[in-house]
C-alpha cells in the first residue's frame, strides 16, 4: 500500500508539473486548442457529406456513424493523454534517452508512460467528449445500468488497445533500432476501422482488423452491439466487456514486449 501510495504521489506531481510546463506557452497552448478539434469537425464533416452522397454506409445512418466517430474520438483523446510518449519511443531509445530511467529506483514501464503527462492531449479529449454526446444523444442512447458500465468498459478498453499497439509495436525498436514512428501509421489505420463501419470491407479485411490486427474491437463491435447492427461476431449483450478483457490482455503484452526490449536496451555510451 505504502508503494501504491508513492506511485501515485510521482504521477499527480507528474500531471501538476506537465500542467505548470504546458502554461508556460500559453499561446502554444491556444494553438493546439483551435487546431485539434478542426480536425475532428473536419472528420464529422467527411462523415456527413459522405452519408448524404451514398446515403446509409454499411446500413449505417448518419446518426449512428456520429455515435461511432463519438466512442472512437473520445477513445482517441485518452490514448493522447497517456500514451503519447510511445509515439516516438524510436528516437527515445536510438538517443539514448532511457538511460535514465535506468537509474531511479522505480518502474521503469512507470517512468517511462507517467514521467511525463501530455496534458495538450485536453485538446483531443474536448472535442471527443462533445462528438461523443452528440453522437450518444442522436442515437438516444439509453443509460441503463447495463449500458453505462458497457460502455465504461468500451472505453477504457478501447483506450488500453490503442495505448496496446502504440507500445508493443514501439518496443520493438530495442531489437530493429529503427526510428520508425508507430503513431503516424496506426492513427491512418485506427481512423480507417474506427471512423466508418468495418462491415463496409470485404470479409478478408474485417477478419484482419478482428483476429490479427483487432482494431475493429476499439469501437466498432461495442458500438455495433449497442446499435443492434450486423457484425461479424455475434456477442449482442458482450461486445463492450470482450473490448475491456482483450485491452486488458494485449496491453499485457505490449508491456511484456517493453520489458524484454529493455533487458536488450544498450545504453548510448555502450
């Protein structure tokens, strides 16, 4: 208890130092407070102009493709907020910047997510708190009991894959010393299966994004299960909760990944 107590101490000084460091450019800040939530009403405007082009996408109305785009942004916005340093950890390991953590006398798999907070990730989770609403109050989405925990579930869940396949695949850099960055890469690929229905692809493709590559588990199945909507699974009252069970799992294993790698971590004066 009195470790637990200490780690928790580190993050809240962490997110207290990240919030005085973020203020420190206050019109930095006003920047990415204009141009984050641009691109995601850009987004919402694509969805729109696409619906009313095709009409329905995959049996998807518009209203229920806002409920989707809303679960996937707001997943998106909390990956920002603690995820963000695996978007480069190439260049953190090729620069030698891990030695630290090395040092300290704590996690390092700790230091390395909560050392530092990325608190201009507000500015993604804002919007995706708003297009999550709207999207929740368009489908007038019901908050029984049942469904705010699914939901909870749906979220967090969706929310530990992501922060799962940043990690794990970045971690792979302590064997490739590749600075190859993950985020770019997965960001096109979590819009592609998050920001339009995955029942749109051809079945080779969802079977991808469902069983290799299970991305179409960060949003997509929750909300298709809460819509009622065809699917290629089938778990009508489980969807949410198989999303939470298999974050939990896969970032499991992104953190067992990051553990190996660092065993092979070789400093940048070795």
């Amino acid at each position: 208890m009195k470790t637990l107590k200490h780690y928790w101490s580190v993050a809240a000084m962490s997110i207290r130092l990240s919030i005085q460091s973020c203020f420190e450019y206050p019109l930095a800040f006003v920047g990415w407070l204009i141009s984050n939530p641009m691109q995601f009403l850009v987004g919402f405007a694509t969805i729109k102009f696409v619906v009313m082009e095709f009409d329905a996408l995959a049996d998807w109305n518009f209203k229920e493709l806002a409920f989707l785009y809303g679960m996937s942004v707001l997943s998106h916005g909390l990956s920002v907020i603690f995820f963000t340093k695996t978007w480069y950890m190439g260049w953190t390991i090729l620069r030698g910047e891990m030695d630290m953590l090395r040092l300290r006398p704590m996690n390092t798999l700790f230091q390395f997510l909560f050392g530092e907070m990325n608190f201009v990730g507000l500015t993604d989770l804002v919007p995706g708190v708003i297009l999550f609403v709207y999207g929740c109050i368009s489908v007038q989405f019901q908050w029984t009991l049942h469904n705010t925990a699914a939901m909870l579930c749906a979220v967090v869940g969706g929310t530990l894959l992501r922060g799962a396949f940043y990690l794990g695949f970045g971690s792979l850099t302590f064997w490739t010393k590749s600075p190859f960055h993950v985020s770019s890469f997965f960001q096109e690929l979590f819009n592609r299966t998050n920001m339009y229905p995955l029942s749109m692809y051809p079945r080779a493709v969802q079977f991808i994004f469902t069983f290799i590559l299970p991305m179409g588990w960060i949003c997509f199945y929750p909300a298709s299960a809460f819509m009622g909507k065809a699917s290629m699974l089938t778990l009508p009252h489980g969807m949410a909760f198989v999303t939470l069970a298999l974050g939990i799992a896969l970032f499991a294993v992104a953190c067992a990944v990051f553990r190996a790698g660092f065993k092979q971590y070789e400093s940048a004066g070795s």
